[in-house]
C-alpha cells in the first residue's frame, strides 16, 4: 500500500543548487511506490534561494516550503521542518547535492523491511584533507564518550526516520539541538547504507570551521558528562601533587634545613594551574549556558511565512508553544 514519504531539506544560501537538487530528486523519486512531500526550509537565507523556492511550489504541489525570521542554524531549521512533517517516514537530505538522491532508495528498502531510523553513512567523502580529519576525530570521540550506537564513520543529518521516531523528537526541549545525536540517543530499530558523498558542484560550504566547533561542544554537553567528570580527576590529581610537594618540601626542611627555591618553577606552577583552572570553569560555564537557555524557554524557531502547505498543517504538526 502506499505510503507518504516526507523529505526535510534545510536551505541556507543555496540559490545555485536548488533546481538541479529537486531536478535530480524528482527522478530518483519516480522509482518509488510511495507518495512524497518535499519540505524546504529556508534558514535566513541571504540571497535567492526563498524566491527560487516560491517558484517551485508554485510549479509542484508536492513541495511545501518555510522561511525562518533569521538564521537559526541547521539543526532548528531541520527540527522545523519535522514539526511540519506528515509523512509516514521523514528523510533528512541537504540541498547541496553532497548527499547523492539515488542512497534514498536504499533508505526506504530498509524501512520496508522494519527498520525505523537508517543511517546514510560515508564510506568516502570528497572534503579537504583537514575537514576529513576533523570529521572523523569527532565521530569516534562522539562514539567513545557519548553516543556508543552512533556510526563510527559519521553520517551527520542524512538519515530515514519512521514516523515514531519523528514523533518521538517533539519531546526533546534542548535548545542547542543536533538532531543526528538526538536520533541516536533515542534508539529504535536502526540500520545504516554506506555511500561516496561527493564534493560540492554549486557554491560553498556553508560549514565553517566555527559551526563544526560549537556542533561538537553542543554533542558532548549534551549527551556526556566526561568533560565534567574529567575536571573532577584533575582536581583530585593536583590535589595529591600539591600535598606531595608539601610533604617533600618539609621533610626536606627537618632533614637538611633546605627551602626549596626557584621563580621559574613556581611561575610555570601557577600559569598551568590558573590556565587548568579556567579550562574547566570554561567546561562548566557551557552547561550552565545550555542550561539557561533550556530554562528561557524561548521557542526553535520562529517561522516568517509558510507556502504550500495544507491549511490545517500548523494545528496538526506542531507543538503547543510554536503554533501562532
């Protein structure tokens, strides 16, 4: 029996790659069974992209689209955009065509056969030498010290998730969200499609080195408490140096009369401990931060306009305090 397949594609900037995205989607898509809807969000978008994308709901009803006030970052845009959702299972693709559309396939094979999230995992990746690296240093800490069912060789948001698990996310009420960790957190039937993600044909990327940075504090304080923990072992271990040293120096005082000397000594000591210090104040002043913007309450997202979709679509998909 067919189903409905809803697609959430994030748009920051993109106004070069759209049409030949939905161009190359819309073929793949002629090859399933199932009804689709293709949800864009448009993240504060600077140049065309939202004009592009009136035109191409007004040219297919299947394709619904949202604009944001500003730019809230991809994964509140991403979250927006499965507020929306109706399908009986949701895909999370980009629009810079990095993500091959043909790897859809393989996602709804998979849930075909009961599988309720499916990872699309890199099996290659045509990225800079440096973004490799770092990519995969974050997937395997993410793996070891927070999330241990997330794929090791990374996926970021490309992903099937049936519509439990979509259901399941409006639970969620962090504010520094990344919705990959929160997927994975909450379990299910998973499986995973390996692929060759390709390098960009349009634009740039709009992921800095910046925005990977604060996507891997935001992982970590969310779904680890090692950063915490480790500035417990650090205080404990100064601690038994400091009392080490105390010791030493007075047995050596009782024993040979000798006050130990040296400003360079003593200077290194206090640069390293005061540096150790605000390291783990600055660890703990994330949480706290993270904490207090949970605690604002203050919405995901705010949505400036919304075409194509049904007119009942904001009572049915949303939550109680971001329906207008």
């Amino acid at each position: 029996m067919p189903k409905l397949i809803s697609f959430v594609i994030p748009v920051f900037n993109e106004e070069e790659s759209l049409l030949p995205f939905v161009d190359g989607l819309r073929a793949t898509l002629t090859k399933i069974p199932h009804d689709y809807e293709l949800i864009f969000v448009d993240d504060g978008s600077r140049d065309s992209s939202w004009e592009k994308l009136g035109e191409l709901v007004k040219s297919d009803s299947r394709i619904r689209a949202l604009s944001l006030s500003r730019n809230f970052g991809s994964h509140s845009a991403i979250t927006a955009g499965l507020f929306h959702a109706r399908g009986d299972a949701t895909i999370i693709l980009a629009a810079d065509l990095q993500d091959p559309p043909d790897v859809v396939l393989q996602f709804i094979e998979k849930w075909e056969k009961g599988f309720e999230v499916v990872w699309g995992v890199r099996k290659r990746r045509k990225d800079s030498g440096i973004k490799k690296f770092l990519s995969a240093l974050f997937y395997r800490l993410l793996r070891a010290l927070a999330l241990p069912e997330y794929p090791a060789e990374g996926t970021g948001s490309f992903c099937l998730i049936d519509k439990k698990v979509r259901e399941s996310l409006r639970e969620f009420g962090e504010k520094n969200r990344v919705v990959f960790g929160l997927i994975s957190w909450a379990g299910f039937k998973q499986d995973r499609v390996f692929y060759d993600r390709e390098g960009r044909s349009h634009g740039k990327s709009k992921w800095s080195l910046g925005k990977m940075f604060k996507t891997g504090i935001d992982a970590f304080t969310a779904y680890s408490y090692i950063p915490l923990r480790l500035s417990t072992y650090a205080g404990v271990f100064f601690l038994f140096i400091s009392l080490s040293v105390i010791l030493f120096v007075t047995v050596d005082w009782f024993v040979r009369r000798n006050v130990l000397k040296g400003w360079t000594t003593l200077m290194i000591s206090i640069y390293f401990l005061g540096g150790t210090q605000l390291l783990f104040l600055g660890i703990i002043g994330e949480y706290l931060w993270r904490i207090s913007q949970d605690v604002k309450g203050r919405p995901l997202f705010i949505v400036r306009e919304q075409i194509g979709f049904p007119s009942n679509s904001w009572n049915e998909t949303l939550l109680p305090n971001q329906r207008p």
